[in-house]
C-alpha cells in the first residue's frame, strides 16, 4: 500500500509541475524533478533508489532544457 501512495504523490507532483515554465533553466529544473520522482520509483522497483533518482534526474533536466520553446522576436506567425 506504501508503494501505491508513493505513486500517488509523484504522480500528483508531475502533473503539478508538467511543462511549468517557458524558460529553459524552468523547464531544466521541472524536468530533473520529474525525472528524479521518476528514477526513483524505478529505481526502488530495481533495488536501487537513490541511483534511479540521479540518472532520472540528469535526463530529466537534459530533456526539459532541450525542450524550451523559442523565443523567435522576429517571427510573426506568418
């Protein structure tokens, strides 16, 4: 029953956090917690929790980064 709570908070925290920020330190720093909450669980279903949360969170925040809309001042939508 543990297990099904945790699952419950990180998920409630992932959908809290998804896509918050346009900026890409914002969006880095959503990620790596998304991605550390991720690793984790994987990481405890694995044995190793604490591992799952540094390489969830490196990719996590690899990928928020990577994701950041432009900021493209010239471009009108045309």
């Amino acid at each position: 029953m543990i297990r099904a709570g945790q699952v419950l908070i990180v998920a409630t925290l992932a959908i809290a956090t998804a896509a918050c920020g346009e900026r890409p330190v914002d969006r880095a720093l959503t990620g790596g917690a998304i991605g550390a909450g991720g690793g984790a669980l994987v990481g405890a279903a694995a044995g190793n929790p604490v591992a799952g949360a540094v390489v969830g969170g490196l990719g996590g925040a690899a990928i928020g980064a990577a994701t950041a809309p432009r900021n493209d001042y010239y471009y009108d939508g045309y």
